[in-house]
C-alpha cells in the first residue's frame, strides 16, 4: 500500500511544471547521464582494441562549450526602472545653457574713457609702489630739512660731512634733467628713469632742475613734491643725499643728487 502511494506521488510530482532549480536539477542529471555513458562506451571500445592487438585511439579533447550569457532577473528589472525613470526627460540641445564669450574691456566707471581709466589705475598702481618701496627698502632712513627756501636729505648711512661738500656744490655734476613743462606724474616717473639709468651707468652726481614756480606754472608743484620722491618714493633706492644747489647751479629751482654706489 506505502509502495503505491509513493508511486502516485513521484507521477504527480512528474506531471508538475519544472520552474528554476528543480528543472536545472533535471537537466544536470540527463547531461550526468550522458557522460556517462559516453565514458563507458569509449572505455569498452578501447578494450575491444586492447583485446584485438590493436592500438587504440586516444580519445578526442572535450570541446569546451561556450558559456551562456545569462541575465538576472534584478539587471532586467534594473534596465526597465532606468527607462520608467527617462521616459520624460528630454536631452538638451547644444545652442542652450551656454554663457556668452565676450572680450569687451570695459572700464571701471562707465563715465571715464579707456584711455582716463588706464591713466588713473597707472597712478594707484604707482602710488601703491611708493608705499610698498618705503616699507620694505633698506633700514637706512632719510633725515629731511625744509626752511621754505632750501631743502636738503640724506640717508642715515651718508657721512655728514659727505653733506657738506655736496650742500656746496663741491661734488662734479655728471648729468642734468630738466623737469620744466612736465606735470607732476609725469615729473616723478622721468625722475624715476632718469635716475636708475644714471646710478647703472656709474654716476656719481645728478643736478634735476625743478624750477622755482615764479613764472612756470606748475614748478612750485615740483619744488614741494621733490625732496618726498627723493626720499619717500621709489627713486629713494637710488639716492644717497640730495641738497638745493648753489645759484651757479639753478639755486632754489635745482637740486643736487647723489647717487648710491
């Protein structure tokens, strides 16, 4: 009675659709099968060769089956959530999103032109050099004297008897620059030159006349800015003493300068 039961068992459990693993099992036991087989079939032909004197074949190599790709089911869902997902998305196109390139200089003020813009960020630039060339120039600093008439400086390091030749016109003039005509920005700024070329040279002695700004407009704007480009601005690297010459020599409207070694 068990036997029967069990017997109707394995014909309903046969007559059940094979999903997943079970009908892998299946397969995996027919192909088992099968090899087996084949095995004894080729080990019962090379005993018949034995047998017969003959020199049997060697068995021919397994061909290796190419591997099937398989594709799980959570990539298939993956790719069909990706596209639910993209469905209404709508790809952007290349003339939108971008910035516009201009190469347009404007200047800082609408109101100013190009050309006053450029000459006003050239005097900041100038200015802020001067201050930065005070602070960190050499230690030597200068000691200035102004009476309203003459006006002389010179560096800490400067012998003051060095001074004394130099206040009497005693030291030889090797160059002369004429700042008449020019505005105060463009004085300092031919001053600057003027002096840097003349201490690579090897000068000695400069006489830079200013004027007395009797009848020269603007020169009284160069007489009182001289003794602070000498000492304060970016020409004071170059400088050693400066001293308002003797009368022969341009008297208040002249200074001499002596250049550092």
């Amino acid at each position: 009675m068990a036997k029967k039961r069990d017997k109707d068992k394995r014909e309903k459990e046969s007559d059940l659709p094979q999903f997943g693993g079970f009908k892998q099992l299946a397969g995996l036991k027919e192909l088992k099968d099968k090899l087996e087989a084949d095995k004894k079939a080729e080990e019962d032909a090379r005993r018949k060769a034995i047998q017969a004197g003959q020199k049997p074949k060697p068995p021919p190599p397994a061909a290796r089956k190419p591997e099937p790709i398989l594709r799980s089911a959570s990539a298939a869902e993956e790719e069909l959530s990706f596209h639910r997902m993209m469905s209404g998305v709508t790809p952007l196109t290349t003339d939108k999103g971008r910035v516009p390139v201009t190469t347009e200089v404007r200047a800082p003020n609408p109101r100013l032109s190009v050309a006053e813009a450029k000459a006003r960020a050239t005097a900041d630039t100038a200015a802020v050099l001067d201050h930065l060339h005070h602070l960190v120039d050499d230690a030597a600093r200068f000691e200035v004297s102004d009476d309203g008439k003459r006006v002389e400086g010179r560096r800490t390091d400067v012998p003051p008897n060095f001074m004394r030749t130099l206040r009497r016109g005693l030291v030889p003039i090797d160059a002369r620059l004429d700042l008449h005509g020019f505005t105060a920005e463009q004085a300092r700024e031919r001053l600057l030159d003027f002096l840097r070329q003349m201490r690579t040279r090897g000068e000695r002695c400069v006489l830079v006349i200013h004027g007395k700004g009797e009848h020269t407009p603007g020169a009284g704007v160069l007489r009182g800015e001289i003794a602070a480009w000498l000492s304060q601005g970016r020409a004071r690297e170059h400088v050693a003493a400066f001293a308002t010459a003797n009368g022969d020599d341009g008297g208040e409207g002249a200074v001499y300068v002596a250049l550092r070694r």
